[in-house]
C-alpha cells in the first residue's frame, strides 16, 4: 500500500490544538503528517475527510496508519486513510481511462470508461475533465486525429488510413477531417501538397515578423531575429505546401499585423485558420478573452477552464501556439507574477505587456 510522507512544505502540526483546527479545517496539506481516531465510531481518518466534524473530547492524534490501529481502530471507508489520497487515486483512474481509450479500436463509451474506474458515469466524467481539460469523448477524438496523422504519413491510401484510425465511414471521415487536419486529409498527407499559403516577412519594433495564411485565414504568426529562420520554419510546418511570396493585398494583413504590435489598442479583427487539439483550442479561445493590458497566472486560466490541476497542461498549450499576439499568450504569467517562458523570447514578452499598459 502507498506509504504517505510528510511535504517539506507542509506545517508542523506539532500541538494537539493545531491538529484539530487542521481536522476542522479538513486541512489537505496535512495528510499524511497525522491521523485522527473517533472514539465513539472505531474509526481513524485522515485530517482532510469529508466526514462530519467529530465532537473534539471523542478525537485522538496518531503518527501513522499503524499506530491508530495498533490503538485499536480501523480505517474510514470514506477518506481511505491507508490509501492514497484521493487526488492521487482520481490521477489514477484518469490515467488508466486514457490507457483503456488509447488501446481501443473504438472509443469505448462513457459508462464502460465509468466502470473501469469505479465511478458512476457522472463522476467519472467531472473527474476526467477536471484532470485533463476536455471529455473522455474529446480526449478520444484527439487520440484518433494523431492516429489519422500518424496514419496519412505511412499508410498505402488515405481509405486505409481512415479505417485504422477508427472511422468505420468515409460520410464521418471526410466530416471530421477539415477541422482535425486544417486541409483535405490528401493534401495533408503530401505535407500539405496543393495547400496555398501566402506569407510575408516585416520588420517591426520587436524584430523580424513572419506573416503567412491560407485561404481561409492567417496560419501563423512568427516573431525572432533571423528572416530566415521564420521562414524555415513555416517550411518544416508545411514542408510541400505551395508557399507563395505576398502579394499586395497580402501586405495590407501585414501591416495590419504590425500596426497590432506597434498600437495594440487598435486591435486585430482577421480570421485565424488555427490547427491544434481540442483542448489546445480551447485554451487559445481562452486566451483571447483576457484584455489587453491585463495578464493571468497559469493556474488562474486552469481553474477557469474547470481544471484547477491543469496549470502545466495550460502551458504546453500556449507554447504551442502559432499565431503570436493574435493568440496572447504572453499574456499568461507564473502565479507569483513573473515572466515565464514564452516562445519567441522572454524580452518580447514584456515589452507586449509593457505596450498593452502603456496604451491602456
């Protein structure tokens, strides 16, 4: 069984009064440092248990599973003290429903996922999206869109392809796949072959900015020191698009794009053509709703999104990202308030947030 240890951080609960204030508090923090028995139940708890509150002359403290049941009590059916705690056991089960789904040919339903985990489908769901950020059912999608890609890329035909990755109709196939693939599944397996793409390099305050789009919006949005280097990696995105230099129309969404940069209290009405996973694009979505002038933490946006342990998930989200400041994803800080990572450079980062307080 999990052996619980005590968090360096964790306070001391040296005194009987502070262990009973963490008892009443259902402290989770203290899991693991001490139990509590009750007298007049035979039972011993860990301090976070949702129990009632026991009166306080029933109660006594122990050092460890062992010693409340050498003392003669025996383990809460409820909190589990012998076990791991519940956030543990909650990671768990998701991990074993992600397992379960990835192995399966066909996505299984919600309430056989439910049953392999011993929670009721309602619960099972709430538990699954607070711990990755979407359904079991989009978790599903997202697994069989990287089985589709990993499928165009290797498979004989794109029929092939469809089929191993779980579409039993070319109707559900084709349906599906402009949104996962950003183009016809064809084209994407000739790395964008026949994809139109225009794009154009400028110069703005930050240094050189790479522009591009296809034809239903822009695709990226790149920032760095070396012209070349953005332009080799719009490449390696789409290494056989049909990538075409600016036209005059095109330099108009160019300089809209660094007139945004320059002034972002002008704002940047264009269409994006953005491709990512579910829950990617539910993060971009997000992002785009927190003004200009104004930053999140990384746990702050997850427990918006309904994830509140989802802080790291977040920002593998916003690395992610293909469209700088239309997507501000510098926008999101530590939680302490500093800077953290941001693709394009920390620098860039605080000088966009510096212009968005400026200009508020």
């Amino acid at each position: 069984m999990p052996t619980a240890t005590r968090h360096p951080a964790a306070p001391a609960y040296a005194t009987d009064d502070e262990r009973w204030a963490a008892v009443c508090a259902r402290a989770a923090d203290a899991d693991g440092v001490f139990y509590y028995s009750v007298r007049s139940t035979g039972v011993f708890c860990r301090p976070s248990c949702p129990s009632r509150t026991p009166r306080r002359a029933n109660v006594a403290f122990h050092a460890s599973t062992g010693a409340a049941e050498a003392a003669g009590f025996r383990a809460c059916l409820r909190c589990r003290p012998r076990e791991a705690p519940l956030a543990v056991r909650q990671a768990e089960a998701v991990a074993q429903a992600c397992r379960l789904i990835d192995a399966a040919e066909d996505a299984p339903d919600l309430a056989s996922l439910a049953a392999a985990c011993g929670m009721s489908r309602f619960h099972f769901h709430r538990v699954f999206k607070a711990h990755t950020g979407i359904t079991p059912r989009a978790y599903a999608a997202a697994r069989r869109a990287e089985r589709l890609k990993r499928g165009l890329a290797q498979a004989p035909s794109v029929t092939v392809a469809a089929y191993d990755a779980g579409f039993h109709s070319s109707g559900r196939f084709y349906a599906a796949t402009p949104g996962v693939l950003g183009m016809t599944p064809r084209r994407y397996r000739t790395g964008g072959a026949g994809e139109a793409i225009r794009f154009a390099v400028a110069q703005c305050s930050l240094g050189a900015l790479l522009v591009a789009a296809t034809g239903k919006g822009i695709c990226s949005i790149l920032l760095g020191d070396d012209p070349d280097a953005l332009v080799r990696d719009l490449q390696d995105r789409f290494p056989r698009a049909d990538l075409a230099g600016a036209e005059l129309d095109f330099e108009r969404t160019v300089a809209q794009v660094v007139a945004f940069v320059e002034a972002p209290r002008i704002g940047l009405d264009l269409p994006l053509d953005v491709r990512g996973t579910a829950f990617q694009q539910r993060v971009w979505q997000a992002l785009r709703q927190i003004p200009a002038g104004s930053t999140v933490g990384y746990a702050e946006l997850a427990a918006r999104l309904g994830m509140p342990q989802g802080a790291r998930a977040i920002a593998g989200a916003c690395a992610a990202n293909p469209v700088a400041v239309a997507i501000p994803c510098h926008r999101v800080v530590r939680n302490d308030g500093a800077l953290a990572g941001y693709r394009w450079g920390v620098e860039r980062k605080q000088a966009l947030l510096d212009r968005e307080l400026e200009q508020n």
